[in-house]
C-alpha cells in the first residue's frame, strides 16, 4: 500500500497521480498549440508567460529554476513523441533563442509515429476543444495575440473536431498509458448489478464512436481486453512505478474495441437539467437542447443512472425504462421512508 500512495502522491506538495496527470497533459496540449498558433519564434519567456501550467503548486509564479526544469522536461516529452520543435531567432537582434511548431512539419510525411505515439499526438491535438482544456488554451491564444505575436485563424478554437474529455477518468488513463503504469479500477460490465474491480496493463486510448475506451492486458484475465471509460466507478489508481511493462509492437487498439461486441441495440431519450446528470452527458450519443439520445443494452444499467441524477434527469422514452428507474426510487423510499422524507 505504501508503494500505492508514493506513485499516486507527489512528495513535495500531495498532488495526486490524477492531478499530477491531468496538469501535465493540460500543459503539454497548450504548448502544443501556443507553438502551433504562430510562424514567429518565442522565447522562452513569452511562452511562459503565454502557457497555462507554469506555475508551481500553489499556483504562484514558479521560480525560474522550477520552469526551465518544466520546460526542459516538456521540450524533450514533444521531440520524443515525433513533434517537430523548432528552434531559432525571428532577426539578429534577437538575444534569445526562441521555438516554434511549423504547421506543415507538424502535419505532413514523413513524420513517422508508432501506434502509441500516433494516438498521443493525435489525442493533444483534439483535446484541448473539451471544457476542461478549452479555456487556457484560449487564454494562452488571447495572451499571444495581445502580445502581438500573429496568429493564424486557422489555429483557433473551432477549427478542430470537438471530442468530449469531460470522463473523470481519462486524464490518469493516458497518463497511465503513456509511461506505462498498471492500474485498478472498478467497472460495471453490462448486465451486472455491482461493479468488479480491474487491474490493467494500459497499452492505450481512444475514441471510438463518440465514447472513450482503454485498452491493455487485463492481468486478472491474462487476456487483452478494452473498458469503455463510461463504466468505470470511482478513480483510477496507479500500482506502482512507471515502466512496469512493455506494450506489444503490432497491436491494433482500433480492433480491439471495435471487434468488441457494443450491443448498444436499444435507444433511450432523457430530458436533463443544465446544470445535472454530468455522467448522461458522457455517455449520450447527442444534446438536443437538454434532451439527450442515448444508445444502450442494459436497461437496469442505464436506469441507475437516471435515478442517480435525481431530479436532474427524466426518461421520456422508452416506456420500460421509465418503470426502471420509478422501481429503483420506490425501493430507495422503501428502504429508508423516513430519511427519504427528510431529504
């Protein structure tokens, strides 16, 4: 257990392994774009002060020793995942050296990545139009702009496909996948009432019809197999150190969960509040004005769901659905009558 802790807590300020992966992630994708966004080479001062995820852990300033480490760290996690860093001088004025990302180095052959590296990469470059990326990379393009550094349309938010990242469990999964950690987690397979807990070799992640999936070696099963995110309960923890296995050269994450039988056969429409049902959100199929559409096969399954939301949430359709989710409130109100008044 001890192991447990130290690889999810940061020694020096108590950030946990979810955190920790989610402000790297957040970091990286920002740079990524800050260096996207402009033919002009920055310094590393200005993107400093143009980056959201500089700072130290109390969100002060960090002292400038902190930041080169960071920023050292960073440029050398882009040029190994094949990420074309640039560096140079915008005139011979210029005292410092600065850095840039070309679009078209960045886009086109013959940049090689393996399967890992091209889901990353791929992943950065849509992540950052999610609600929890989207507002510091703006903040970081509006601080370019206003620092009169030319920034191209072309770059800005919208000009990507959006791709959801609000699943609580996605940040620590990629992170997990990229310096290969085990973890666990529980995770509620369809058509069973209690979730089971799961300990993974995570070789990647991805997106595949609209929902997000891990893929790995279940080392429970000895088999490989894939999660959908939507159905793990609970956080992901890390078993012990980074580099703790090797993920298999020629593997297809893409068959792994499209070969997997979704038996998604059934379609259910919910009426949410703005403000409720956060986990109906992750897993609909579409948001038309607050009503959503959701594909499913385990009606009990998806009936918890809507009784967890409470009055944030409401089946119109289908019939049997609604019954579902009114049994499970009625055995709620039968357990606990008076406490259920009270609330």
């Amino acid at each position: 257990m001890s192991d447990v802790r130290a690889a999810r807590r940061s020694p020096r300020a108590g950030i946990s392994f979810e955190d920790m992966a989610a402000r790297r992630a957040e970091r990286l994708v920002n740079l990524v774009i800050c260096l996207l966004s402009t033919r002009q080479f920055l310094t590393a001062e200005r993107i400093r002060d143009a980056v959201p995820g500089y700072e130290a852990a109390d969100g002060a300033r960090a002292t400038d020793e902190a930041f080169k480490r960071m920023f050292e760290r960073d440029k050398s996690e882009l040029r190994d995942l094949g990420i074309p860093l640039e560096t140079g001088r915008n005139s011979h004025f210029d005292a410092d050296e600065g850095y840039r990302i070309r679009r078209g180095d960045y886009e086109l052959p013959p940049i090689e990545f393996d399967a890992s590296e091209a889901a990353a990469v791929g992943l950065a470059a849509r992540l950052w139009q999610s609600a929890t990326l989207g507002q510091p990379a703006r903040q970081a393009l509006i601080k370019l702009r206003a620092a009169g550094t030319e920034v191209r349309a072309a770059d800005a938010p919208g000009a990507v496909p959006q791709l959801d990242a609000s699943d609580p469990s996605l940040p620590a999964l990629l992170e997990a996948a990229r310096t290969a950690i085990v973890v666990t987690f529980d995770y509620v397979k369809s058509g069973a009432d209690a979730p089971e807990r799961r300990t993974l070799e995570p070789w990647g992640v991805l997106s595949w019809r609209r929902r997000w999936y891990v893929a790995g070696l279940d080392r429970a099963r000895g088999e490989p197999r894939s999660f959908r995110l939507s159905r793990i309960t609970g956080p992901v923890r890390a078993q012990g150190a980074a580099g703790a296995f090797e993920r298999p050269e020629h593997v297809d994450l893409l068959d792994m969960v499209a070969g997997h039988t979704w038996d998604d056969s059934r379609t259910a429409r919910i009426e949410v509040t703005p403000s409720g049902a956060g986990q109906l959100r992750r897993i609909a199929d579409r948001d038309d004005d607050g009503v959503l559409t959701v594909t499913y096969s385990d009606t009990r399954w998806l009936a918890r769901l809507v009784a967890g939301a409470g009055a944030g949430a409401r089946v119109l359709d289908p019939p049997d659905l609604a019954d579902a989710v009114v049994e499970l409130l009625r055995a709620v109100v039968a357990d606990d009558p008076v406490g259920t008044a009270r609330r």
